[in-house]
C-alpha cells in the first residue's frame, strides 16, 4: 500500500504492529531506568515543539485544493500533487506517533489521549479536502497514466500507487461520495476506542488469593503472569476470577464489537464489496482463498495440534487436560529467567545468521532508546513496533517482565523494526510502508531465529524440553490460535451479513463451538469450562478488520524462509534482506514469491506441520530416553 494511504491508516490503528504477548506486573515510571524508555525526543524535542509543528500542518492544508480537477490535465499537475501529498503524509505520521506513544506511556493521561484525538481529527479533515485525488485518478485510464509516467519520471515512485487505483476503480466513489467517506472517520474507530480505554483503564479488575496467601491483582498484566503459576489450582482460581469480570461486562463487549462489525459492512457495501472479508483483503489485492483456504488446512490438521494437546497432558502429568493449564510450566523445575541486558545478547547472537549489518543495526536499536522496556502503570498492554516515522527510526513498546516468553517477544519486535528500518531506508517514502500480510513475516522469522540459538546451544535435556515446547507453544499461538480467531471473525461477519443479532451471549456461544472443536473438548483432548468462551471479549485484534489470520499465513511463511536460511540455501539471506527492503513496492503475494514462497499454495503451511510434528518427534525421543 503506497505510504500516500497513510492518513487514513492512522485512524484505523492498523499502522501499529500488534503482539500481545508479554504482559506483566508494573512499577512506576519514575523507577525505570531512562536509558530502558524509548526517547520520543527524536520525534519532537517537547509538547512544545509538537504543538509548533501541529500548528503548521494543520496550515498547509487548504493548499491540496489548488490541485482539485486538474490532476487529468499534465503530468507535472499531478506530480506537484502526489508530491505535496506525500509530503504532509509524512509529516502527519510523525505528528500522529508522537501523540500516539505519549498516550501509550500512560492511557490514563487525558492530555495525551486529546492530543492523539486531536491529530486524528487533523487526519479526517484533511482527507475530506483531498478526498477528489483518488477519484480524478480512476476517472483516468490506465494507457492516459503510463503516458504520464513515460513523459514525466517523476512519477515512477507513485507507479504502485496509480496502477492500485486503476485496479480498484470499481470501488472508488464520486468525489462528493468520498468526501463523506473521509469524514465518517471521525466515527468509524469509537469501538476500538471504547474497547482500549475499557478493557486497559476502567475494567474492574479482580484481586485474588493464591495458596501461597500472596493477594494479586488480575488485571491484563497480572492474568498473564499468574494464568502460567506451576499451582494447578492458582491457575484455576486465576481463570474464574478473570474470566468472570468479562462475563459480567459480555453486553457491553458485544454491543462494541457489533458496532466494528456493523462498521466494517458500512465500508464494505457502500464500496460495493460483495463481503466484508473480500473488502479487507482487496486493499493488498489478498485473494479470499488464501484466508479460506488457511482455516481448511487447519481444520484438517487438527490431529497435530492435538498431539501437541496430548504431550502437554503428558508432561504436566494430569488426567484430563483444562484449558487453564495450557500456560502452565511442562517441565518441573525449569523457570527460564532472563535480565533485559541478557535478552538483549540473545537477540543480538539470533540475528547473526542475517550478517554483520543487519547485527549492527539491531544493536543500534537496543543502546538508542528505541525500546520502552518496562511496564508501568496505565501503560498500554502488550507489545508492538511501530516503524512509520520515515524519517526517524522505528519504535517498541514491550512490557518486559523476564521470562522466555519476554525474550521471544522482544525479537518478535525487533523483526518488525528492521523491516521499517530496511524499507524505510531503500525506499522512497511512497512505497516505503509495507502490508499487513507480510508484516508479521519478519518478526515470527526473528522468533525463528531465536529458538534455533537456543536450541544449538543447550543440551540438558530438561531445558530443551522446555524450549521445544515453547516453540510448540507459539505454533500453537500463532498458526492454530489466530487461526481459531480468524474462523470466529469471519463467522460473526457472515451472520452479520446475514441480519443476524449478534448479542455477547450469542458471542460466546459462536465462539465457545470453534473453541471446542479446536482444542478437542468432545474427543475429551481437552476441557473447556463454559466460563472461558467469553474470551472473545478480550482480544483487541477483533477491532482490525481481518488483521489475525496474517500472523498465521506470515508463520508459515516465515518458517519456509527461515529454513532457508539456517540450511544455508544459495542466496537465501540475500532474497530475506529484499524482501525487508522492499516495503510496498509491489503487491504482498509478489514480494512473498520473490522471497521463495507462494502463499497461494499449501506448500508453506505443509513445511509448518512438517516442522511441528519434527519438534514433537524430538521431544518424544528425550522423553522416552528420560523414562528409562
């Protein structure tokens, strides 16, 4: 997607790269340490300087409509256009993140959230002005445009962006029409936003009691760290306490998650889409058999997840397997802890595989404060990269709380970041920002990268028992998880669709009869307490439109191309670095084949099964060994 789109994917949330994984107990801010805070002053020096530069921004925007009904006329008009536009795209992500990170630091900060509301509201006012560029450009056909390319150069690094356009000109409205469509921006990210100040600010979390006679708060923070405590009957108490504060709140979860989906038809019908699937994935030209075809070959691989299923049963030692036992530690006496500085070595040492430069720019990263380490209070959950600051660096946002999983989830980041590093760096802004699809492939190759270094190294059996199934775990997470996730979301779509209510009651249902049929409930693989079908409610990603089953289709991507490049293929790290240098320059199934891998096959998600039933082969041969 051409970096000119930028306004707009602001205001979805979709810019920032999601990776709920490490979330932890918090200290105050004044605590951590600065050099492990991410140093937004390279943004703006102050509020001050923001303000200055939201001043003049919001200046500059009456100029677009100098351009309006000529941009047919000559090649240099529509040039001095997608110049002018691309320039205030720029400028506009660097305001929006500032904004964005500031409120992020604490949700709890109403100054922060007004600025990050503020500059949203800039976004929707903007586009509403330049909303006629698109149109006069579909107005146009495509000989008329590489006319204009051929005679004026200059409009070469807009070529992904013209012929898109020209693709989906169907889909594009009169001027008037997409005037309106810019303004209902203003409204179309309530549910999210409603969503992410609820379920991180205001959501009455519980306080419970563990056998230890230790109190915790089960906030987000603390679920994830208590839901993995070796206690079978903490971890039982932990999921009762947490899950029935979002039982109690399941109305209003579903009101806002139908008004997400009520809004993703908006979109979908008024473009004239024939679904809200196919609306969401036209706009990296995604074929819909890629999502379908994903949850089909998930389904009929079932049995290797619950194999997966039934050696966790086995390590834990317990007769009939609880879903509130799938975070809980397989190998006794194992507690992976890593400091920050020695995470920091493991990804470093990961990276090398990728060469010297690469290393180099990762260690630049971890000594540069481009990571905000620690979790605070009021700080936003989980993880992300956010990397569409051209020309600054990317960003991280963790909540680091030492264990393995912590390390996973910083090279989890740092893959989306060199990804916006490399595409920033070899390309022009234009088609620097690079598609959903293919982001998640960087990082889940980091993580990749990550196991095999531990793996290499460490020989006691009980640790690699314990980093297998930690690998396990994350094929579990990533492939059979958002999967599930990713059958759910189009399943409340097509009722939707259909004029169907979808109540949180109904909700929980839908979601409770994909939950059981994954995890095997009826086959008595594993138990699923009628409580925990309400988990839909907590998962952020629902509010992305289509964004989850892309971890998927990216692991398995990834994981092709990672054995690529451990088993030393000719070339191999030479196509992994243009592909991370390639940003949007063409279409994400491109940029995937010139990598190595077609994602319009079976073949990356077969060499992914390949890969599970292998580590689960392994660790069946060291339990064997361990049992004699």
């Amino acid at each position: 997607m051409c970096r000119i789109s930028r306004v707009l994917i602001l205001l979805t949330g979709l810019l920032v790269l999601w990776q709920c994984k490490a979330e932890a107990e918090s200290r105050e801010r004044s605590d951590v340490p600065v050099k492990e805070t991410w140093k937004l002053e390279d943004l703006y020096s102050s509020d001050e300087a923001w303000n200055k530069a939201k001043e003049k921004l919001a200046g500059q925007f009456d100029k677009v409509l100098e351009y309006q009904g000529k941009l047919a006329d000559s090649p240099s008009a529509l040039l001095a256009c997608l110049d002018f536009n691309s320039a205030l795209s720029k400028e506009f992500g660097r305001l929006h993140n500032y904004a964005a990170m500031k409120a992020d630091e604490d949700t709890r900060d109403s100054d922060y959230l007004a600025m990050r509301q503020g500059t949203e509201q800039l976004a929707t006012d903007y586009s509403s002005k330049a909303s006629f560029i698109e149109p006069e450009i579909a107005a146009m056909d495509k000989a008329e445009i590489d006319d204009f390319i051929a005679k004026q150069p200059g409009l070469k690094v807009y070529k992904m962006y013209l012929y898109d356009i020209q693709r989906t000109k169907e889909h594009t409205l009169s001027e008037k029409e997409e005037k309106i469509m810019a303004q209902t921006s203003l409204i179309a990210g309530a549910p999210a936003s409603i969503y992410a100040i609820l379920s991180n600010a205001e959501l009455p979390y519980p306080e419970t009691e563990l056998s230890d006679g230790s109190v915790v708060t089960l906030n987000k923070a603390g679920y994830a760290r208590y839901r993995a405590v070796p206690n079978r009957q903490d971890r039982e108490v932990v999921f009762g306490a947490f899950w029935k504060v979002f039982k109690d709140f399941r109305r209003t979860f579903g009101v806002q998650l139908y008004s997400n989906v009520k809004k993703d038809m908006f979109y979908a019908r008024t473009r004239g889409y024939k679904s809200s699937l196919e609306s969401s994935l036209d706009r990296n030209n995604i074929p819909t058999k890629v999502y379908t075809a994903l949850i089909e070959n998930v389904n009929n691989n079932l049995d290797s997840f619950h194999r997966y299923l039934n050696l966790k049963k086995r390590m834990l030692g317990v007769e009939t397997l609880k879903y509130s036992d799938l975070y809980a530690p397989v190998v006794k006496g194992i507690d992976l802890k890593y400091t920050y500085d020695e995470a920091k070595k493991l990804v470093i040492d990961a990276a090398k595989p990728l060469g010297r430069s690469y290393v180099r720019v990762v260690e630049r990263a971890l000594e540069n404060r481009w990571v905000d380490v620690y979790p605070t209070p009021g700080k936003r959950a989980g993880a992300y990269s956010n990397g569409s600051a051209y020309d600054v660096h990317p960003y991280i946002l963790l909540n680091y709380n030492g264990q393995y999983d912590d390390v996973s989830t910083l090279a989890h980041e740092l893959g989306h970041a060199m990804h916006s590093y490399y595409s920033n760096k070899e390309q022009p802004y234009p088609t620097a920002d690079y598609s959903i699809f293919v982001a998640e492939v960087a990082s889940t190759f980091y993580e990749a990268l990550l196991i095999d270094k531990m793996l290499e190294e460490i020989k006691d059996d009980d640790v690699r028992l314990s980093l297998l199934m930690n690998y396990l775990d994350g094929i579990k997470g990533t492939v059979f998880r958002q999967t599930q996730f990713a059958e759910f979301e189009l399943l409340i779509h097509e009722k939707a669709e259909k004029g169907e209510p979808l109540t949180g009651d109904i909700l929980s249902e839908l979601y409770g009869d994909i939950l059981k049929r994954y995890y095997g409930h009826d086959k008595g693989v594993c138990y699923i307490d009628e409580l925990y079908t309400v988990e839909w409610a907590y998962i952020p990603h629902f509010y992305y439109n289509f964004y989850v089953y892309q971890y998927s289709t990216s692991f398995t991507a990834s994981t092709a191309l990672c054995e690529k490049v451990l088993r030393k293929e000719k070339d191999a790290v030479k196509k992994y670095i243009k592909f991370i240098s390639s940003g949007g320059s063409e279409y994400p199934i491109d940029l995937l084949k010139e990598a190595g891998v077609d994602m319009t096959t079976a073949e990356p998600f077969d060499k992914t099964m390949v890969v599970m039933n292998r580590t689960m082969d392994e660790i069946e041969a060291i339990l064997k060994k361990k049992a004699r």
